[in-house]
C-alpha cells in the first residue's frame, strides 16, 4: 500500500523544515517550470503530468506521486489535448499524461483565446478530484479539421456513422 492509499495522506503535515507550497508552475501551453526554469527532460514532464490531481479538502491543484504531494500552480487548465485520432465512430484524445479517451463533444467549450477546452478524466473515480478541464493544443484542434462541418452556424463533428455538435452539452 502506497501511503497516497491512506485516507489521510493528505492531511499529513509537510516534512520537517518544509513547505506543501511550491515554485512548480503549469503554464497555459502545458509546460511545466520550477523557479521560472522550463523543465526539459520528457520523462519529469511527463511524471508530473500524470501526477495532476487535487487536494481533497481544498480542491487546490496537487501533484502526488503516491509518496508525497506538493501544491502548484496552474496557468489555464491542468491537462492538455496532444493530437486526436478516429477511432470508429469516435475521435480519441491523446492528452499530455500520455492517457487517451474519448471525446465528447458536446462537453466542449471555446476559449476567450479561440482555443477548445472539454472536461477529460471524468468515467474515473473521484479520488483524484475529477473531472478535469483540458486545453487543445494548436496541434490537436487543426487536427480535428477534417471531421469538422458547419451545419446551421453550429460547428458539428463527424466520424464515421457518429455525429456531434460542439458544444452543445
């Protein structure tokens, strides 16, 4: 058992000398910085994208390994939408943990910038303080081109025999 199993793992007081606050910095494009320094190796990247999640009690953002858990900070939304694939009758998110899921369309939103956003992690359990909110890359949304039409001034998306209003949820 990990001690991020323990009901009360989150309730623990920082170690010694030590503070749950942190310089860690999630930024709207969904890099990570620590003390305003970019963190480069893919591998720390991608560990603590997977280790988004929120505080229980504050719903403050986290990142928790299962070991220990510090709070940082998030610029615009904690996760975000790599590249999209058909899959079927549906397109499939790659999102910046490395995890995939369904889209919904209709749980999608337009920014202020032009950028989409739609909820992610939402079939999982609430332990990790789900659903999440999560950002289309400028990669992902010109990859959603081909499946997307205008229908009645509402933009629609089509694969195979599925259709779905963006938006509309």
């Amino acid at each position: 058992m990990k001690p991020g199993e323990h009901p009360e793992f989150f309730r623990f007081p920082a170690p010694e000398g030590r503070s749950r606050e942190s310089t860690i910095r999630l930024d709207a494009n969904g890099a990570f910085t620590h003390e305003n320094n970019n963190v480069e190796h893919p591998g720390l990247a991608l560990a603590l994208h997977s280790w988004i999640c929120r505080h229980p009690d504050d719903g403050r953002f986290i990142l928790s390994n299962g070991y220990d858990w510090t709070y940082f900070t998030v610029d615009d939304a904690p996760f975000t939408v790599r590249s999209v694939r058909a899959d079927g009758n549906c397109l499939v998110l790659l999102l910046s943990d490395a995890s995939e899921e369904a889209w919904l369309p209709k749980e999608t939103r337009t920014g202020a910038d032009g950028a989409l956003y739609t909820r992610v992690k939402r079939g999982l359990d609430g332990a990790r303080g789900l659903p999440f909110e999560a950002k289309f890359s400028r990669h992902a949304q010109t990859g959603l081109a081909p499946y997307l039409a205008d229908v009645d001034g509402h933009p629609v998306v089509s694969v195979g025999t599925s259709e779905s209003v963006v938006g509309e949820g």
